[in-house]
C-alpha cells in the first residue's frame, strides 16, 4: 500500500524568489514601517514636520498641493477598498463585480492621472524655484523617485490591464495575497502569476512604505488634535487708545 501523496510545499509552489518577494518583503517592509516610526518620534520629534516652503512660493504651491493630496486620497481609499474588503462582502451589499470594476477603474484612473500631475507640478516647483530647491536634501529627492515610480507603475498597471487589455481582477489574486500576510498565512502563490506591472508596483509600493518613516511623509500619520484644546493666543495692541489708561511720556526708571 503506497503512501498519500503529500502537499506541495510553499518553496516548491512559489520558489525561492517568490518567497523572497511576497513572505519576506512584505514582513520586513512592515516591521521596518512601524518600528521606523516608533524611532522617529522618540528621537527625532523636531524633525517629524513636512518642512513646509510655503513661505518661498505658493502659486504653484496652491494648485500642485490640493491636486496631489486630493488624488492620493482617492487612490489610498481605493486601495483599502480594494485589498481589504473582500469580493463577497461586495456582492453580499448588492454591488455586482462589473459594476465595482468600472466604478474602480473610471475612478482610479481619474484620481491616479490627478495624483501623477499634482506630483509633477510640485517636482517642478522645487526644481525650478531656487529657495524651494536649496531646501531640498537627498532625502527628499529620493523619496520622490520612489513616489513617483510607485503612482506611475500602479497607474500603468491598471490602464494596461483595464483599458488597453482585456480586463484583470486583482480582488482573485492580490487582494487575498495581501490579506494573507495579516493572517500570518502568507500565500505567495497568488503574487506569482499576476501581470508584471501589478507585480512591480507591489514591489515599489513596499519599498517605499519601508522607506517612509525616514522621509517627510511621516506627516501623513498625524493630525493637529492639539489646535482642539490649546488655549487661545492674547494678542495686545501697541495702539495708546485702546489701552486702560494712556502711557507715560519718557523714559521708565529702572534700578535704583
């Protein structure tokens, strides 16, 4: 009597570089985000700011700026729409697969192309604008490229497969790939045959998150609840008829 054939193992599903990828990456980049800024705040507090340059110009500033956050809110909601909330919960509120694919598509592809152009105004007004570029450290250019490259893959990842393609549901693959590395389950078969661009963004998108708690971007976890419940600022008049009593002529006697 033979043996039951066993299962296939994860290393020999996925391989060695399909480990690497999409079990280990994943972690590092993960553990890497949160302990990164754990250390930030304790060590670096003055240096957790955006470095505004507001003061240096603000045409540019004032349509690159709402452009950019605007769309990258978008895609960041459509994102968590998309990786965390399953197909059956979806299907389950009465939304129909094809309906979900056009509404993610149409706007993804709008709130992408806004996030692109947003960025690109703000690049070139620190590339063009001499104080704003003088203020600008390799830090900063580098977490640029790697912005950049990240919104420009998983835009041409989602007008290839949708628009110029014939279609792909990343909700049959990604998304549970990503939900599994949650569930301390990692599959990383699910990575291993999705399109390349889908593939490279991941790769990008993790990289960066790795990279985030070194960069400016960590002004994006947090929110000035303090304005809430500061006292307010008094503010005193130099003018001599708005006080209680009019001042003094001369000088004031100091010492003895």
């Amino acid at each position: 009597m033979t043996a039951p054939a066993q299962p296939v193992t994860l290393a020999v599903e996925a391989g060695t570089g399909g480990i690497l990828l999409w079990v280990m990456l994943p972690y590092v980049a993960l553990a890497v985000f949160v302990l990164g800024h754990v250390w930030r705040y304790r060590y670096d507090k003055f240096g957790w700011t955006t470095r505004s340059s507001q003061l240096y110009e603000n045409r540019l500033l004032r349509i690159g700026s709402p452009l950019f956050h605007f769309g990258i809110l978008v895609v960041l909601l459509g994102h968590i729409g998309g990786l965390i909330i399953p197909k059956s919960w979806t299907e389950a509120a009465g939304i129909s697969e094809h309906t979900y694919h056009i509404g993610a598509v149409v706007l993804g592809t709008i709130a992408g192309v806004a996030t692109l152009g947003g960025l690109s105004i703000l690049i070139y007004r620190r590339r063009t604008v001499g104080p704003v570029f003088s203020a600008t450290t390799r830090n900063d250019k580098a977490m640029y490229v790697s912005l950049t490259v990240t919104i420009v893959l998983g835009l041409a990842a989602t007008v290839a497969a949708n628009v110029v393609g014939g279609g792909y549901d990343y909700r049959e693959t990604i998304s549970p790939w990503f939900r599994s590395i949650f569930y301390l389950q990692p599959d990383p078969d699910l990575m291993t045959g999705a399109p390349v661009l889908f593939q490279l963004h991941a790769i990008s998108a993790l990289l960066l998150f790795a990279a985030w708690p070194f960069t400016r971007l960590v002004h994006m976890l947090t929110a000035p609840l303090g304005y809430l419940t500061r006292p307010y600022i008094v503010y005193r008049s130099r003018d001599t008829q708005l006080g209680a009593r009019a001042p003094r002529r001369g000088w004031d006697r100091v010492g003895s």
